[in-house]
C-alpha cells in the first residue's frame, strides 16, 4: 500500500467489483480505451489485476481519494510479457487537478525501488499531447512507434534516474480525459515520494473485502521465482 498527500493507492479486491465498474462504465473515461465497459468485461479486468498480482507479485493499484475508489494506477507486464508498462484510468471528476502526477510518481517510485525494475515502459498514442506532456513529467522519454493492443502507439521509456531528475511540472494546460496509455491531467506540482508500508507475503492476496488498512501490506518482492522486472538490456530505440 502507498499513500501520497491526497490518494491511497492499494491492492484491489474483489468487494472492488462494483466501484470499478463504475469508473470503467464512464463514457469520458473509457473513450481512449474503445468505449465503456459493460460489468462483465469490468469484472473480467478486475480479474485479470487479481490473477496478474497473484502470478507475478505486482498488479495496477486502486486508486482511492476521501475513502473512495477512482480508478486504477500502476504496472503490469505489457501484452508481450516482456516489459513493465506504467497504465492509468481516473474517474471524469479527479481530471485536471493534478492527481495522475501524484499517482504516477508514486507508483514509479514503487516499481524502482520495492519491485526492483530497472526500467518501466509506457505506450502513447503520437496525437495524446496532454498524455505525452505527463509522460515527460514523470520523466519518459520517447521511441519508436510499434503496434500495442491493436493499436499504433509510441512506445516511451522512464528509469529511475530519469524519474528523479524529471524536470518540474509546466503551467497546467487543459486536459480532455485519459488516453490509451493511462495518463492524466497535468499537474503544476511534483509530488514526493509515497511511503511504503511494510513487507507482504508474496503473491497472497485479499479476495474478500478491500483493503483500506495496513493489515495486509503490499509486497516489497514478488513470490519465489517470479521476475516482475525485465533484466538491464539495451533499449531497441
């Protein structure tokens, strides 16, 4: 679990069902990602977060604000299996207050230090200029354009000396809603870094009720013989 100056960000549970599909049946929210999803397909990413954190000992975190969830925020292995991407979706009113920055950098920084990653990838559609502007906030850099999910989209990188020497925030331009990638709006503040709370037991997870307490703690390594995190390699761009 992390927590910043205004968000929790926890493990999600299965009592996560009914506010996530809310956050995923918004039509504003989901347009980047195709449309709204209908309960089904939203259980089924909910799913897919629960078995990701289970095999791999990292999945997206629910976003929380004022005790209520608002979307998603954090990694996961891109499609390939290969990298770590960083991925997002907030709720239309957590736009344009700076949120996906906090959010972002506190993930980041999970995936630095508690997971260990040497780097972290995102995917941007190249006419996303607000997402774009996010991205080299939280300090990627752009590539190659290549075809993710369907779709052609720009691959960026971030390590974690780029994340902390990413350059601050510019005047807020506006920001019309969230991309395929999983940006937000941009913020005029950097935000420190989140604190950790604790070490966990690997991939065990909460399939009841939402964890909104210390009690059960993320993990700061994954199961025995997982591998969150690529090796240190050569970037193809």
């Amino acid at each position: 679990m992390l927590t910043t100056d205004r968000l929790l960000l926890r493990r999600f549970a299965t009592a996560d069902a009914a506010a996530f599909a809310a956050v995923l049946a918004d039509p504003e929210t989901m347009a980047p990602w195709g449309g709204p999803y209908d309960v089904d397909r939203a259980q089924r990413e909910l799913a897919h977060y629960l078995d990701h954190q289970l095999r791999h000992g990292f999945a997206p975190f629910a976003v929380v604000r004022d005790g209520r969830l608002i979307g998603d925020m954090g990694c996961q292995y891109l499609e390939d299996g290969t990298d770590v991407e960083l991925l997002y979706r907030l709720f239309r009113d957590a736009w344009g207050i700076g949120l996906a920055t906090e959010a972002g950098d506190a993930a980041l920084a999970h995936a630095f230090s508690a997971l260990g990653c040497v780097e972290v990838v995102a995917v941007i559609a190249e006419d996303n200029q607000p997402s774009r502007c996010l991205a080299q906030r939280l300090g990627f850099t752009p590539g190659n354009v290549g075809t993710y999910y369907g779709q052609r989209l720009q691959r960026h990188i971030v390590t974690p000396e780029q994340h902390a020497h990413a350059p601050p925030a510019p005047a807020r331009t506006p920001w019309p809603g969230p991309s395929r990638w999983t940006t937000g709006p941009p913020s005029t503040t950097r935000h420190s870094a989140p604190t950790t709370c604790g070490t966990g037991s690997g991939g065990d997870i909460d399939t009841s009720t939402a964890q909104t307490s210390d009690s059960e703690p993320m993990p700061t390594s994954p199961p025995a013989g997982s591998l969150p995190c690529p090796p240190t390699r050569t970037s193809p761009w």
